[in-house]
C-alpha cells in the first residue's frame, strides 16, 4: 500500500545570502534607478547638442557683430596696404573669447595673420572684403577668415552639463533612498515576513496559531491572510489524511487476514470436493466387483443350500456332488477375482488419500504414483471420450511428497478436461516424466537428480494475455460458471513450496497447452509445507 507523504518544511531554493541579492526591493530600485539612468543619459545628450548649437549660434552672432564694426577699417588698412594697422585689426579679433585664428588672404599683396592648418581651414568664417573706392562695384580685394574657438565652447558646455549632471545623480541617489525605504516598508518587509512563515519548520504539520499581518488591510494585508486560511486548510486536510491512512492500514490488515481465512478455506474446500469426486468415483467403481462378489456368494449359498438338503434326505448322488463342488469352485474364483479388483481399487484410494491427506515426505515410485493415481480417475474419465496416453520413464524410487504429485496430476488432468478442450467433447491428454542428471551433491558425494513431469494437451489454448496470469489465485475465465480461481495456484504452491520445483506453461492458441514441472528427486530435508496452508 502506498501510503502518502505531505510536508511543509520544505526548503527554500535560496540561502539567506542570496535572498539579499535578489530581494524583491534591491531588483525594484535597480530596475527604476536603471530606467532614469538611461532616460538620464538620453536626457544630457540632448541637452548638450543644444547647448552646442545655441553656444555655436552665440560665438558665430558675437563675431559677426564684432567683424561688421571692424570691417570698413579692414577694407582700408588692406586698400592702403597697411599693414601694421591689419594686424593690429586681426589681434582685436583674436582678442575675443570665441575666436581662435584670424587671417587675411589678398590676391595681391599677400597674406596676414597665421592660417589655419588645412584641415580646420574648412571650419572657419569667410568674409569679402571690398575696395573703399568702388564700393558700389563691390570690387573684392580680400578675404577674412574666423576661426571659432571650439574648445571655448566645450569647456562652457562641459561646465553646464557637469552641473547637471551631478544634479542628477544627487537626485537618483536620495531618489533611491527614498524609494528603497517606501518600498521596504511597504513592500520588502510584508514580503519577507511571508517568506520567513513559509520557511517555518514543519508549516503543515504545525502551522503558527498568531495572524501574519492584522494591521493590513490593503492587497498584501489580503495576501497574507489568504496564505494563512489556506496553511491552515491543508493542515486539516493533512489531519484527515493521516486519520484516513491509519483506519486504511488497520482496514487493510484485517481485510487481508479476511481473505487469508477465505483463501485457506476455499482452497480446502477445493481440495475436499476434488477427495470427494475421488470418494463418489471410486464408490462407484466398487459397486462391480462388490455386486459380482454378492451375486457369487449367493449362488454359493444357494448350493451349500442344495447340498445339505440332499444330505438331509440321503439321496445325494455322486453326479449332483461333483456338479455343486464344480459349481462352487467357480463362484469362488469369480469371488476371488471381484474382490482382487475392489481391493486393488481400494487400496490405490487409499494410498493417494493418505498420501494427500499426511503431507509427509516418503520414499516412492514416481511413475507408480501416477498411475495410481488415474486409477483413481478413471470412474470420471471412462464417462468422457477424452483418452490418456502416457510416456512415463521415470520408474525409479524418489524422495520427495507422493501427495503432491497425486493432486499435481488430478489438477492437471481436470483442468485439461475443463478448460484446455473447452467447447469440445473429446481429444487427447499426454502425460510423460523422465528423470535427468543434475549437479553433484556436495553433503552425499552422490550425483543429484531432477524429476521432469509434463502435461500436454492439444486443445484450445491460452491467450498469450491471460498466460501471465495463470498461477494468480482467483484468476479464472470461468467466473461465475464453478470456477474458483484456485487450480493452477495450487498447482504452483505445491510445486514451489512443497517439491522445491519450478513450472512453466506453454501454448498457443488453437494449438494446446503444456506445463512443465521440474524438482529434485531428493527432497530438501527441511522443505516448507506442501499443500493447503497459504496461496500467495
């Protein structure tokens, strides 16, 4: 029987180390703070490409301004090829913050200032420069080149984002602090007071009496609550489970010694009906001889009657003497004859009664056993048309169980009438035995030998799924039609138990069926009893 098993100290898949590392709040805060770090980043690079381009737009408007003040001075210090007075022109506008390099390049006389390398070249502001004299011309004398000073605007840049930045972060920093302990109050610590009532030692068997959370009322309050009701349910339904499995295993015990009773029983009783046809047979059998014998005795009567009546009137002639004597020596030979036949059936009957009956382990025939024991048969088989054909070649002395083997060959004979030719009202039953070498006795010094006993029929055959099931107790295809169930597992006790043997059974549907039985012919000295104690 299985018998469940229900337990709630079950062990959490975590250590309390790594509960912390993996604590519903430390995965929250890390989520969120991930989340606004990168909204954060996303946030500042904004912010600095337009911080960049309004600082860009600021330095270039700066320097317009400033070069349109400065650009008719230009026009005539280049005109008058002045050239001190353009240097000191493009130092005013090197003097402005935004401005890195200024330089002047003319088609004529020349360039001032320090170019920029080629690279930046590309960078830099152009301005036109047009002669003073023919202004409404616009004659191009020059070309005025700005370079912004990019580095300028990067520290002001990095200068405003840094700030920002480190706002930032001291803001996600109390943020986390703040959400952490919000979040632990609520949340952390409902949660892992629930976790630690679902770590309790033997929870199921003996869940806490005191309520988890009766000051909550919100959705971890019902949570809570929920997990008690139904804590405490299993522990109700574990009590009636162990109840049920105690009343289950006594009901089952006695249950089972019921239908030990019942087994022992009806196997008696199977074997009783089975001495009882024996008895009814061989009675039957006696009425012959016996009635031959009482007929015989009679007429003897009659003719010692005759004599003494002859005598009485002395006129008892030589020829009716001889005739009567002659009469006389007749009946009695048939008289001798009849009851030869009933005591040889009587004493067959007798020898397997007491041979089924004793269960003692005796010196015997093997082959003399069988045919003893279908004598005893023969009043049921002669009223069938099923015939016995015998191949016995064991005819020497065993030691072993001669009632086993009685019952043995009346269970397998029966059962081939009954079920190996079922359907049928005739057909043939092959009986054989040999005996065969086996493996040296050590204790003896004595070759062992094995005793090879088969039944074979060609009847209908076992269904290859019910060929598994044979030797079960109960099992039959006869239920409810006298049969019991308890043939074969006789069969199998008194072969496995009482002979210290092993059987088999072959067949084929349509083709018939053999059993093999195979056992020492020397008995162990200590073997279990043979017949009628228990089936298992």
């Amino acid at each position: 029987m299985v018998i469940l098993s229900l337990s709630g100290s079950a062990a959490l898949p975590y250590t309390p180390k790594e509960k912390g590392r993996a604590s519903l709040s430390r995965t929250f805060i890390l989520y969120t703070l991930g989340l606004f770090a990168i909204l954060g980043i996303i946030f500042v690079g904004i912010l600095t490409k337009i911080t960049w381009d309004a600082a860009h737009e600021r330095a270039i408007r700066v320097t317009e301004a400033f070069f349109q003040a400065t650009k008719r001075p230009f026009e005539r210090a280049i005109w008058t090829v002045n050239a001190d007075a353009t240097l000191q022109l493009i130092r005013g506008l090197e003097s402005l913050e935004v401005v890195e390099r200024v330089w002047v390049e003319t088609p004529d006389t020349g360039n001032f200032g320090v170019p920029a390398s080629a690279s930046r070249q590309a960078e830099a502001l152009s301005y036109t420069l047009n002669s003073p004299s023919t202004i409404l011309q616009k004659d191009a004398i020059g070309q005025v080149f700005i370079l912004i000073d990019r580095n300028t605007i990067s520290n002001e840049i990095v200068s405003t984002v840094g700030f920002i930045v480190s706002a930032i972060i001291v803001y996600l920093s109390l943020l986390a602090v703040v959400i952490r302990t919000v979040f632990r109050r609520l949340i952390g610590r409902p949660l892992s007071a629930i976790v630690d009532y679902l770590s309790t030692p033997r929870l199921i068997e003996d869940p806490p009496r005191a309520q988890l959370m009766p000051e909550r009322a919100d959705e971890i309050g019902i949570l809570a609550e929920s997990l008690q009701s139904m804590v405490q349910r299993r522990h109700l339904d574990l009590k009636k489970i162990q109840e049920y499995q105690t009343n289950l295993e006594e009901l089952v015990a006695h249950r089972t010694e019921q239908l030990k009773l019942v087994q022992e029983e009806l196997i008696q009783a199977d074997n009783l009906a089975a001495l009882g046809a024996l008895v009814a047979g061989v009675s039957h059998e006696l009425n012959t001889p016996l009635g031959n014998a009482l007929m015989a005795a009679t007429t003897i009567k009659d003719s010692t009657g005759y004599l003494r009546m002859e005598l009485d009137r002395q006129s008892l002639s030589k020829e009716a003497l001889e005739t009567e004597v002659g009469r006389i020596s007749d009946t009695a030979n048939i008289i001798e004859k009849t009851l030869g036949r009933a005591r040889e059936l009587v004493g067959n009957f007798r020898q397997v009664a007491v041979d089924r009956q004793s269960e003692k382990k005796r010196p015997f025939n093997f082959d003399h056993i069988i045919r003893e024991t279908l004598a005893t048969l023969q009043p049921t088989i002669r009223k069938t048309s099923f015939e016995i054909e015998l191949d016995l070649d064991a005819d020497e002395v065993i030691d072993s169980y001669p009632g086993a083997v009685s019952q043995l060959v009346s269970n397998f004979v029966e059962n081939a009438i009954k079920h190996g030719y079922e359907g049928l009202d005739r057909g043939r039953i092959r009986l054989s035995s040999q005996i065969i070498s086996s493996t040296q006795n050590v204790e003896v010094g004595e070759p062992e030998k094995n005793v090879i006993f088969k039944c074979k029929d060609y009847g209908v055959g076992i269904p290859e799924k019910n060929l598994k099931k044979v030797f079960e107790p109960f099992f039959t295809t006869k239920f409810g039609k006298g049969g019991s169930g308890l043939g074969m597992a006789i069969c199998y006790q008194l072969v496995t138990e009482g002979l210290n043997g092993t059987i088999s059974v072959n067949s084929e549907v349509g083709s018939g069926t053999e059993f093999t039985i195979e056992f020492p012919a020397r008995a162990p000295q200590k073997a279990r009893t043979p017949i009628r104690k228990r089936v298992q």
